[in-house]
C-alpha cells in the first residue's frame, strides 16, 4: 500500500468536495475502486448500498450533488490505521460524518466506507 500524506489528503478531498469539483475528488481513486455508504440506495433508488468503479460512483455523486446543491464538509479529524485513513467531518446538514479509505499499491483508494451519525 502507497498511502498518501494522511492530513494533506483530508485537505484536499475536502477541498474537492467544497469546490463540487468531481474530477479533482475522483482524481483520489482506483478504476476499480468499491464504495460503500448507505445513502447510495437513497440517492440510486435501486437497493443497493455500493457502487463498483470510478464510472458508477460519479454517476452516483453526480445525481446526489444535483439534490445537494449546498453541499459542504467541515473537516474535524484524521485518523490513521495500519492500512487506512479516515476521514472525520461534519457535512451541511451538520451530520457527523467518516469516511475510512484503503489505498492500494499506486497510492489511489480500492475501497472506501461512508459511515454517518
């Protein structure tokens, strides 16, 4: 695994989000990437609570920035495991949030997990 700088990556992931700039965002992840969240079958209505792939997880941030036009993360927190890094913020409905990424051996992220409060 080749993870990059842990606070460097949080600023600018969460820069990405705030400037709604989905290529710099994706920018972060494997072709192959898995994600996990819940609100994927909110925003997809299809059940489903992953997407496979860099195309299927614009498709879905896509749509869900389309409801979100105030979408705004905060950053609280860093926190760094032997394999990951996790993102800790607060999003613009103010719901704690965290999102835990696994890199893989290119320094991209293969999985991420949305978690919220």
């Amino acid at each position: 695994m080749a993870r990059p700088d842990p606070q460097t990556f949080a600023r600018e992931w969460v820069a990405a989000w705030n400037d709604h700039d989905l290529d710099a965002v994706l920018s972060h992840y494997a072709d192959g990437v898995v994600f996990h969240s819940p609100r994927i079958a909110q925003v997809m209505g299809n059940g489903e609570d992953s997407v496979t792939g860099k195309a299927a997880l614009r498709a879905y941030w896509e749509k869900a920035l389309a409801h979100a036009r105030d979408l705004f993360f905060e950053l609280d927190d860093v926190l760094v495991g032997s394999d990951a890094i996790t993102v800790l913020y607060t999003n613009h409905r103010g719901q704690k949030a965290a999102e835990t990424f696994i890199f893989d051996e290119d320094g991209e992220i293969s999985i991420a997990v949305a978690a919220y409060g």
